[in-house]
C-alpha cells in the first residue's frame, strides 16, 4: 500500500466511521460531531477566563472513554473532540482579552496590548474578525507543516536512533522542558523529580513493588487521572480559591464603549496585515516543534518581531500597544500555529510538549491501538499498518476542525464573549465538582479522589513557590517509557554501564541536555529581572 491509499483510508475513517445521525439520508459520523462539539466548548473555556483548554480536555477525557469504551472505533471520536477544544480554546482566548481587557492565559496578554484599545476606540467587533482571521490562518498553516513533517522526522528517528540514543533523546526533551518552563531551572529539575519518583511508586519489572512502603494502596501505583488532573486541575483550582478568599472583588463589571464606525474586515485590511500573520505563524511553528516552550514565548516573539517591522515602515500608522490591527494579528497568528506545531514531537517521538499535548497521549495511553512515535509512520505494503491509518485520521480532523474555525468560529466567538461575565466564586465550584467527578468515572473507588485532592494539594504549593506543574507531568507521562527503553538499552549492549555515552549520538544528546541546563542556570530568574 502506498502513502496515497494511507491518507485515503484515514479520511475514510473520520467520514465513514460510526454513525451519529443522518441528514436527508446523508450519514453524519460520530467523529464529525465530536470534533465540532469539542470546538465550540474549547472556545467556551478559552472565553472564559480562568479556564483553559487543558483543563477542559482534563476533564473531559475520563467522561468520553467513559462513554466510548475502549475499542478502536473510539479513538477517533476521542481524539477529534480533544483537539477540537484544543484548537478552540485558542480561538476563544482573545475574547476576554479584547473586550475587558482580560487576559485569560499568559499568551493572551500580548492580545490586551492593542484590542483593548481599540474596544475603547468602539472598534471591538472588527478586532475580534482580525483575532479570528489572523489565528485560524497560523493555526492551518501550522497544521500544513505538522502533516508535512511529523512522517519525516519520525523515519528518521526510526532509521538512526537505536535503543541508547532513544534513551538519551528522552534525557534531553526531560531537561530541556524542566529548563525552559518556569521561573528557573532549579524549579523545573525539582518538579520533573516529583514526577518521576511518583511515577515509579509502586512499579517495577518483579514482584515487588517498588517505594510502597509496604502499604497496599501504594503498592498499585498512582493512577494517571488522579495525579495529572489533581495537579494540574485541582491545584489551580485550590490556588484560585486561595486568591479569592484574599481578594475582593469589585461588584460593578465594565461597561462596553459604544461600538461605531465599520466593523468589517476589508480585503485592504487582510493586505495589511498578511505580513504580520506570515511572519508570526513561522515563529510559531518553530516555537511549537520545540517541546515545551509552549504560546506564550511565541507571542511574544511574534508582537515583538512585528512591533520592530511596524514602527521601521510604517512610522506614521497607529503604533503597537495603541490599538493597532496588526499587533493583534501578530500576537494571535504566532500563539495560534503553535498547537498544530506541539503535535510534531508528540506523533514523531511520542514527547509531549505541552499540557494540551499530555491529554492527547493520555487518551491514546487509555484507548489503546495508537502509540505516539516513529513506529506509527511504518509504510507497510504486505498488510495495513493500524497506527498510520489513525495517524493520517487524527490529520483529517485537524483539518476538519480549521474548516469549523473559518466557517462558524468567528460567530460563536463573539457569542461566547458572554461568558468572560461569570463570576470565579461561582465557576471554580462547578470545575471541581466537574474535576472530581470525572475522576471517580475513571477510577470508581474514592481510593481515587483521596489521590487525587493530594496531588491537587502538591500541584498547590508548587505554583504557591513559582513552581511550573508542567514538568511534573511530563515526567510522570514519560517515566514508564524513559525506564523500559533504559532497561532494553542496557540489555541490548550487553549491561554496559556507560551505554549512554559509547554511542556518538547518543553522547551528543546528553551533552546537549548538560549544556540546556547549564546556560538555563546562568539565565536570571523573573526575581533577578
């Protein structure tokens, strides 16, 4: 079989899959509508400040295997719901940042820069076309790329790497991730740490359970929903409840400025501020390849390589930071590219990058049929490799979900702008009932949820100290494959100790994770700045 009938049967397999409903006779499949359901609740969430789409996607994903099982007729639909929220979250973020100057993600900010004022300027509708128009363009292209290259960067992997230089990649995306997220590389190593030493209580390749400390409940392990949805879901809700209970909030919301003047997006407009979303959509494309680093650096990136060509041209249009169009394109162009972008390490290498990326793997981990990394992209001709089927299907509703985002994106986005009114005492309740209760259809033991309000306590203190959970877990996700791939390793050359440093790449690998934590040692922490 050729690449042709491959990309052929993965579209099938989103179009022609199970049933949903029929429409004049045309059957609609379930996938379909999950990807366009998970779209519209992303943009919700991204609306929403206080929410995201990892969090959603945390929650969500017990609920759908929950709903679908666990045969391969469910991995599809899964899936396609998850990266609809992931995509629509990134949508929906520039709601609030817009109209109430609310940035509801770090990424977000660079958006408040120029929408807010031209909210003020009574130019809110027309800068929520451009948020839309310039994200849903870096998204696709983003999206060109990771079809383009995620195959060919894991035939390489395949091709060169063998079990120790495998290893060491692993090292390496571990240590660049802990040195580039958070306030400094000393947090990052400490709560990758905590997330390795969690993942292997209660594991190992014999009988006997490994730091259980004698207890059953330890000797089982961590179950992954409840440490990676108490850390990361529980723990922002408990530091969000803290912040609350601290600060009082004002009754009176701000009133919208009266909306006047063209609110439409002219093909003069698009003309200007094409350069912008080119520039921006490449620099999130890159930024996105690169575990880890995630949309916020993008964003800043993008604004300000735009601010440079903007104020260099054109000096005498509206500046950045004063309500121009094009530092809205360039912020949302940039953060938007780098979703599809995160996908690359994760389907090439099987390394998440990112949280949204973990819900992803996670849902892959629990379905089965699907394992992230170079062996899905095997072109076998004798008999049809399963994996790159689903891989060339997980395209297909990737590009399904831009076609959603440029058709009716832009209109549930400006609905959704409703939703930046509901206040955090009300919402952060409903999250954690909604967090818990996910978590007890995963589990069905309040053993559980016991867990899980503990990670939730530790993913707490971490941000209460500057401590970015991500890293956390990444090493929890990865710990099982990193010590099973050491194992073979060392098995393989023969229990060779310095396995990791007789191979020339795999040597390379590990310098280069040395010299990622150097330089990240001698960068100042956000104190020193």
């Amino acid at each position: 079989m050729g690449v042709s009938d491959y990309i052929w049967m993965g579209i099938q397999a989103v179009f022609q899959g199970p049933e949903a409903f029929s429409i004049l006779g045309l059957s609609i499949s379930i996938t379909i509508v999950m990807v366009l359901a998970g779209f519209m609740l992303g943009i919700v969430v991204g609306a929403t400040p206080g929410l995201a789409g990892p969090m959603a996607m945390a929650i969500s994903l017990p609920i759908l295997i929950s709903a679908f099982g666990f045969s391969p007729d469910a991995l599809l639909p899964v899936m396609g719901f998850l990266i609809g929220v992931m995509k629509g979250a990134t949508v929906g973020g520039a709601v609030p940042a817009i109209l109430f100057n609310t940035p509801g993600t770090p990424d977000a900010y660079m958006t408040t820069l120029d929408g807010y004022p031209m909210t003020q300027a009574g130019q809110a509708r027309k800068a929520l076309k451009i948020a839309h128009f310039s994200s849903a363009s870096g998204d696709t292209f983003s999206d060109v790329v990771l079809i383009l290259c995620a195959p060919f960067l894991a035939v390489l992997v395949e091709r060169y790497l063998d079990l120790p230089e495998k290893t060491a990649l692993l090292i390496l995306s571990m240590a660049f991730i802990a040195s580039v997220i958070g306030g400094s590389v000393g947090k990052g190593i400490i709560s990758m740490g905590l997330g390795l030493l969690a993942a292997y209580i209660g594991t190992g390749e014999d009988f006997y359970p490994r730091l259980s400390m004698g207890t059953q409940s330890l000797a089982q392990g961590f179950p992954v929903a409840t440490a990676v949805l108490g850390v990361l879901v529980l723990g922002e809700v408990f530091k969000s409840l803290e912040d609350l209970w601290h600060h009082v909030r004002a009754d009176d919301r701000p009133t919208e400025p009266r909306q006047s003047g063209d609110q439409r997006l002219h093909w003069a407009d698009i003309r200007r501020i094409s350069p912008y979303i080119a520039r921006s959509a490449v620099i999130g494309t890159v930024i996105g390849a690169l575990p880890g680093i995630g949309s916020t650096l993008a964003a800043t990136l993008g604004y300000s390589a735009g601010a440079r060509r903007h104020a260099r041209k054109y000096p005498d249009r509206v500046k950045f930071g004063h309500g121009a169009p094009e530092g809205i394109a360039a912020t949302e162009a940039a953060n938007s590219s780098v979703s599809g972008a995160n996908l690359i390490p994760v389907l090439s290498l099987g390394i998440p990058g990112n949280a949204a990326a973990v819900f992803l793997i996670l849902a892959t981990e629990s379905i089965g049929g699907f394992n992230p990394g170079p062996s899905v992209f095997k072109f076998t001709r004798e008999a049809i490799n399963p994996e790159l089927v689903a891989a060339f299907g997980l395209f297909t509703t990737m590009m399904v979900a831009n076609a959603f985002n440029w058709t009716i994106g832009g209109a549930i986005m400006r609905a959704a702008g409703v939703m930046v009114r509901v206040p955090k005492h009300i919402l952060l309740p409903i999250v954690l009932m909604l967090t818990l209760t996910a978590i007890y259809v995963q589990e069905t033991r309040m053993q559980g949820i016991w867990f899980a309000i503990g990670f939730g306590v530790l993913g707490y203190l971490m941000r209460r100290v500057g401590m970015s959970p991500l890293p956390f877990v990444i090493a929890f996700i990865l710990g099982g494959k990193l010590e099973e791939t050491a194992r073979q390793a060392f098995a393989a050359t023969g229990g060779d100790a310095w396995f990791l440093f007789t191979s020339p790449m795999a040597a390379l690998f590990m310098g280069l994770a040395v010299l990622f934590v150097a330089f990240s040692l001698r960068r100042p922490t956000e104190a020193e700045k």
